[in-house]
C-alpha cells in the first residue's frame, strides 16, 4: 500500500488539535488550528520524504537513500517492432553498471527527478518497461534449469554458433545422437539420420549390409560408392547396385563380372 501524504497530514493534524483546552477562546482555538495545520504539513512531508525518498523542498536531502550504493541490474528497453505481418515486442538487454561511488547518485537522481518530477512518476515508467518484458517472457514460457534452458521460439543469431556439446533433436538421448568413426550415424537438428559405412568382403552373391542403427521410421535413400583403382582391370564404372533396402540394411548387388574382394563405401539418408 502506497504511503499518503495527505491521510498522515491529517492523522497528525486530528491529534494536536485534540490537545487544544476547551476553556480557551475561539479566535485562540482558530489560530491554534491553523498552526497545527502548517506543522503537520511540515511533518507529513518529512515523514513522507524520509520513508519514500520524496522531498518537495529538497529531493536529494534524503540521506538514508543517498548513501547507499545503487547494485547493477540486467534491464530491456521494450519496444513494439514489426515482423511480416504482426507487431511483436522486443527489446535489447542491457546491462546498469555497479555504482561503486554513492555520490554519483544524487546527480543520477536528479536526471530522474528533472525527467519525470517525482521517483514515484518514475516507478510507474519503469513498471511500465516491467509489464512489457512481461509479455515477452510470457510469449517465450523461458524455463531455467541447472542444466537447461528451454524456450518457446525461434533463435536467431547473427555471427557463428561455437557449441561444446551436441546439437540433438528433442526426444533423443544426447549420448546416442552420433557415432564417429568409419561406420556411424549423427542425427540433424530437424530429425533426419545420417548413416554411413564401410565393407569388405569376397563375394558373388548378393549380400546384406546393415546400419549402425535401425532408422525409427524408415530409410529414403542409400547411394552406395565401389572403390577402385584406374588400371584397366579395375572397371572402375561396373555398377554395385543397393536394392531392398529397409530401415535396418540394404542388400548389395554387384555385376556379374565383378570377382574376388572388393571395398564400398554407403550414405544413407532417413529419420
């Protein structure tokens, strides 16, 4: 509850004029009166400046406020800015430096005080500024966690992401979300799976390979490389065709006049 200036005028007035004798006479009774009025004003107003750190005679002779260093805060200058076809508030975050000199406040406060008259007229400023960022925060539902940060939103970045850990998709363990090495998979942000592969071996039939992992919901493609060198015994164009392929493997068809070991290498692409 807001401190009133005028109801603690008139408490203080109601209990000095009850002091006033019966016996004395009305003009003494009047004056009386009177004076009361002037010095509960008088007290109203130092009580009030004191409690508030309002002062109309004097808004920097507050020395329980003055002397007392102000801490540095993050704050946001909210604006309303147009996206397409909607408004939308942002607002850059900044940051209030530590005051580490309590003099420098009395000149700070009398820049509030030229602006807005009063630091109550500036408290509603300011809680203006508040309900805003509000509504930002509100739209973003921002959830802070020990070792999370989760958000409503798009992120945009201008400049380059530098990142420690994984970048995984929502509902798939961190730990799981790739395998390096000569056989492996990493999944993207969006969902989709990469696998890919190396394989060896001797033979005519057709064979299958299978995946480092089995794709949830299925496999779109699998291009598949037969590696070979440029003498003319190589046939390096023969074909090695990937055919039945699944969520779990592909089946490896080579040409017929394909014979001993051969190597390939796979890529396949599915969520």
């Amino acid at each position: 509850m807001a401190l009133d200036k005028n109801f603690l005028k008139y408490k203080l007035e109601r209990i000095k004029n009850k002091r006033i004798f019966k016996d004395q006479d009305s003009e003494t009774k009047k004056q009386i009166r009177k004076d009361n009025a002037k010095l509960a004003t008088e007290e109203a107003d130092a009580i009030h400046s004191y409690l508030t750190g309002e002062d109309e005679i004097d808004a920097l002779d507050n020395k329980s406020y003055l002397e007392n260093r102000l801490p540095g805060s993050l704050f946001l200058n909210p604006q309303m800015v147009r996206v397409g076809r909607r408004m939308e508030w942002q607002g850059n975050l900044n940051v209030r430096e530590v005051q580490t000199n309590p003099k420098t406040k009395k000149s700070k406060l009398s820049q509030l005080l030229k602006k807005f008259k009063t630091v109550a007229n500036a408290n509603i400023d300011e809680a203006k500024k508040v309900l805003a960022v509000k509504r930002i925060f509100d739209k973003l539902n921002i959830i802070f966690g020990t070792e999370s940060i989760k958000f409503d939103g798009d992120l945009e970045v201008k400049g380059n992401i530098k990142y420690l850990g994984t970048i995984h998709k929502d509902g798939v363990d961190p730990e799981q979300s790739f395998r390096l090495g000569p056989n492996g998979y990493t999944y993207l942000p969006n969902g989709i799976l990469l696998q890919w592969g190396v394989d060896t071996r001797n033979s005519d039939e057709p064979y299958v390979i299978e995946f480092p992992i089995t794709f949830p919901n299925g496999c779109f493609s699998v291009t598949v490389n037969r590696q070979a060198g440029n003498d003319d015994g190589d046939n390096k164009t023969w074909a090695v065709t990937a055919i039945g392929i699944t969520s779990t493997g592909f089946t490896i068809d080579r040409h017929d006049d394909i014979s001993g070991e051969q190597t390939i290498n796979y890529m396949a692409i599915g969520n």
